[in-house]
C-alpha cells in the first residue's frame, strides 16, 4: 500500500513539474538573432572544455511550481489516501462477514453431523430392538406349539376307558361269535388274568345269549 502511494506522490510531481516547464516555455519570447548568432555553439563550448572532465547533467525547472499546484496535489493525494484507507477498511469488513459466514456454516455442518450421528445411534437401536421382538415372538410361537402338543396328549391320556374298552369289544365281537364255547371262555380267561377285566366283560356283554 506504502508503495503504491509513493509511486502515486513521484508521478504527480514529475507530473507538476513537467507541466510548469513546458508552459513556461511557451511564455517565453522568441530568441534574439543576434544573440543567437553571436552565442557560442555547444561544439565550441564542449571544444573548450577539457576531455577529461566529466560535464554534470542535471534538469532544473526555470521556474518554481507554484504554491496553489502543489496544494492541489497535497489535496489530491490525500483524497486519494483516504478513499484508499476506506477500500481497505470495506475491504476488512468484507472478509470479516465472510469469516462469520464460514463459521457460521462450519457451526451448522458439525451440528448436522451430530444430529445425523444420533440418528444413525437410534436407527440402531432400532434395529436391534426388532431383532429382539422377533427372536421374542419366535420364541412364543414354539411356546405356543409346545403347549398345545402338552394339551392334545393329555386330552389323549384322559379319553374315559369305559368308551375305550366298548370300542375294542365292538372291534372284535364278530370275530369271537364264530370261536367255540370252549375257545371263547379260554380267551376271556385270559383277558381277566392279564388285566384286562374291564375288556372282557365288556365283551361277554356284547356277545348274544
């Protein structure tokens, strides 16, 4: 910024000084001719002087600028400065909005990623949970089989024996009305003898007088 401002300053005053130079040669009257014809040339003046020497060059104004110019300068340079140091403050400004504005989205960015993490979190547990219900309810399915194999055996295991033992004898009535007086009371003998008492009176009932 120094730079440039100084680089600015140089070229006003070179600027200025070009500018009084020029316009105070164009006030100044014609030349003489006879002074013209009687000055000496610069081939005999560099003549005169000695080789050696070195001969100065240097430009200075015939003229000094006038005090009005230069604080017009001075003014314009400061104008100048001061709509530098206003840029450079929005400038400033700018970047600190922008600034905000990237934290302000860096803020915004980890709370979404936290709030996505918690759902990720729940969305686990989630499905955690359902693999449990269902292992659960698999679970009382089987209970449920299990049960109700218990309850058709035990409603097997208490049919009324009577109604049983009527069943068989009605089975094999047929075949013990074609057996011999003789044959048929041996079978009963035996019926009583292995325990099954009930199964042959049951029969003896059934058969015809």
């Amino acid at each position: 910024m120094k730079a440039i401002i100084s680089a600015m300053i140089t070229c006003a005053v070179i600027f200025g000084l070009s500018a009084g130079a020029t316009q105070f040669l164009l006030k100044q009257p014609p030349a003489d001719p006879e002074s013209v014809e009687t000055a000496p040339s610069s081939e005999a003046i560099s003549a005169e002087l000695p080789q050696d020497d070195a001969v100065p060059v240097s430009f200075r104004p015939d003229n000094d600028v006038s005090v009005e110019a230069v604080l017009q300068m001075s003014d314009s340079i400061k104008r100048m400065e001061q709509e530098l140091a206003e840029r450079e403050q929005r400038v400033k400004r700018d970047e600190m909005r922008v600034k905000l504005i990237f934290d302000d989205l860096a803020t915004e960015q980890d709370e979404l990623r936290a709030f996505s993490e918690g759902i990720d979190s729940k969305l686990d547990l989630l499905s955690r949970m359902t693999e449990e219900l269902k292992s659960t309810l698999a679970d009382v399915e089987q209970q449920k089989a299990d049960l109700a194999k218990l309850t058709k055996k035990a409603e097997t295991k208490n049919v009324d024996p009577v109604s049983t033992v009527d069943t068989q004898a009605d089975e094999v009535k047929g075949w013990f009305e074609g057996l011999q007086p003789e044959q048929a009371a041996e079978y009963l003998r035996e019926f009583s003898n292995n325990g099954k008492l009930s199964f042959a009176a049951s029969l003896l009932q059934k058969m015809p007088d």
